[in-house]
C-alpha cells in the first residue's frame, strides 16, 4: 500500500514508495555522460526529479507511463522540490491500486449522468435530442464518458472531471444564454454537451493520464466529428445545415487557432459555446491551483501559465 504521496513531500525527507513515471528525458552533464530528468506522480501531484547514476540501465527498463519502486532524497532546486533518486526500478501494475494514482472528482458521478440525461431530454428539437441520446445507449461510450478527465493538466484532470464539466457547461447554457434574445438553445446546448466527447478517446486514464497515440495525433476535435458522423446516420431529420452548424461548435469551441481550434467562432451559439467552455475551464483550474497552495498565505505562488498570482485573503490574527 502507498505510504508517501506527493503532496506531503517535504526538502530532507528520504522517499521509498512506488510513483508514475510520467515523464523522462535524457540529458547531459558537462563532462558528457548522461543524467535523466523526470517526472513523478500519483493521485495527489507531480514532482521533478533527476537520475545521476545507472542511467543506461533505467533507460532500457523503464518507459513513460510505467510504475516505479523509487528511493532517493528531496532538497530544493531553483524554488521548487527535486527527488534526486539513487534508484529505480520497474513495478509490476498488478500489485497496484489505481485510487493511490488517479484523482477523482469530489462529485457524484451516477448522479452527475443522471442531471445531464434529463437536461438532454428538455431539448426540443427531436433530431438533434435522438443524437445525444444515441450517445446515452451506447453503453461502452458511456461507461468512458463517465470516468474520462477533461484534461491532462488544467481544468478537471481526474476520473469524472469530463462529465463534471460537461454537465458545468450545460447548466451555464441556461444562466448565460438565457440572458439574450433569438437564440438557438437546443443547438448551444447540444454543442456544449457534444463539444468534448472526442475525450473518451483523446486520453489514456487506467492508472496515469496522458495522451494516447490517437489522441496526439488526432485531437478530440477531430475524434469527436468522426463520433457524431457515425451516429448522426442512424438520426432522422437532421438537415445538411444543421449538421454544420453543430459540427462548427465542436470545431471552433476553444476558440482561436492558437489554442487548437481549425476555425474560430463564426455564429452567435459558436461564440457563447467558446466562453461558456472558457468561464467553466478557467474558474476549476484556478479553484484546484488554490487548493493545493498553503491556506495560511494571502497569495498564491505564481501560476506560470496564467501569469499572475491569485489573492486567496487574508488570514484572521
């Protein structure tokens, strides 16, 4: 059983317990021989390391994504923990237990499907309601939909954060798109429901989560059309417009080429898709980068992707 998880790690303490190994490159000192930087993860965080000495070995045992017994000492390298391992080998995966390595959502996950089951049946239009539940009884679709994160590293990356923000986005629908006037609400609710699906597929999640090799070399853009293209010919009357304009959301909900997507917003229900998506990625992932600061500090350390600190108040005296 595990002992020692990341977010308990502390400088001076000796570490022999059993991680992920998430990531490993190879480097070289100056004197040419090799070292190894890597990273190491459970349920609770990462954590860098480096690897000074039987580099060539732990090369040819290990890969990414394998389980490693690890032992070594943590001190501190430019600001931030190091596990400078002495040494590391290879853990069989049948002698572990998934809940010590993946992180699950704090939410109800047969409850989380339920809600968002009823909110596909108030859809109105028939054809574009029949697609999503086409999704719903197809039983090995759900049974991933159910567990899959929503992300590597960002916003809801956990067993159950992909239907933890989809159902997040479909109640937003209602509270920020009821707001205005002429819009398609049965099409925005039908994209913000569709818009990740590609995800199940995108991600590997059974003990670490990463990317597959379909999801590298695809996106779940790309997987979540190929999806929708497949079961929209069991559908009747959906019309060659209304396809397109639900296929645009899928393309164009992250909102720029620059962060992924091959097309920007180009209808009103495109554009409330993206910032909805955007609103409910955003505050969960600061919300999770609060969580693992100390509470006692008035601001948080520097988030280096969103470039700024967050204020998280001051303390009573």
């Amino acid at each position: 059983m595990k002992k020692q998880f990341v977010n308990t790690i502390k400088v001076g303490d000796f570490i022999d317990d059993i991680f992920v190994l998430s990531k490993k490159s190879l480097a070289q000192k100056k004197d040419g021989n090799n070292f190894l930087n890597i990273t190491l993860s459970d349920r609770t965080g990462s954590i860098n390391g480096v690897v000074w000495d039987n580099v060539d070995q732990i090369i040819e045992s290990t890969t990414s994504g394998d389980f490693v017994d690890i032992k070594g000492n943590v001190n501190e390298y430019r600001g931030s923990l190091q596990l400078v391992v002495k040494k590391m080998t290879p853990h069989s995966v049948d002698l572990i237990d998934p809940s010590d390595y993946l992180p699950v959502t704090s939410h109800n996950i047969d409850n989380m499907l339920n809600r968002l089951k009823k909110i596909t049946s108030s859809i109105e239009k028939g054809y574009l309601r029949a697609l999503i539940e086409a999704f719903w009884n197809d039983e090995e679709f759900v049974q991933k939909f159910k567990i899959a994160p929503a992300a590597k590293k960002m916003h809801h990356s956990y067993i159950g954060g992909l239907l933890e923000h989809t159902l997040s986005m479909a109640i937003l629908v209602d509270r920020i798109a009821g707001h205005y006037s002429d819009i398609d609400m049965d099409l925005l609710l039908a994209g913000a429901i569709l818009h990740d699906i590609g995800k199940i597929r995108e991600y590997e999640y059974q003990f670490s989560i990463d990317y597959s090799d379909e999801g590298r070399l695809l996106n779940h853009i790309v997987i979540g059309l190929e999806m929708i293209d497949k079961k929209v010919v069991e559908i009747k009357g959906f019309t060659e417009e209304q396809l397109l304009l639900l296929k645009h959301m899928i393309v164009s909900h992250h909102g720029t080429r620059e962060f992924g997507s091959p097309e920007p917003p180009k209808t009103i229900e495109a554009v409330l898709l993206n910032y909805i998506d955007e609103i409910d990625s955003k505050v969960n992932g600061i919300r999770d980068f609060i969580s693992s600061e100390d509470p006692n500090e008035t601001w948080t350390s520097y988030h280096k992707i969103l470039g700024r600190y967050f204020y998280m108040g001051k303390k009573n005296q």
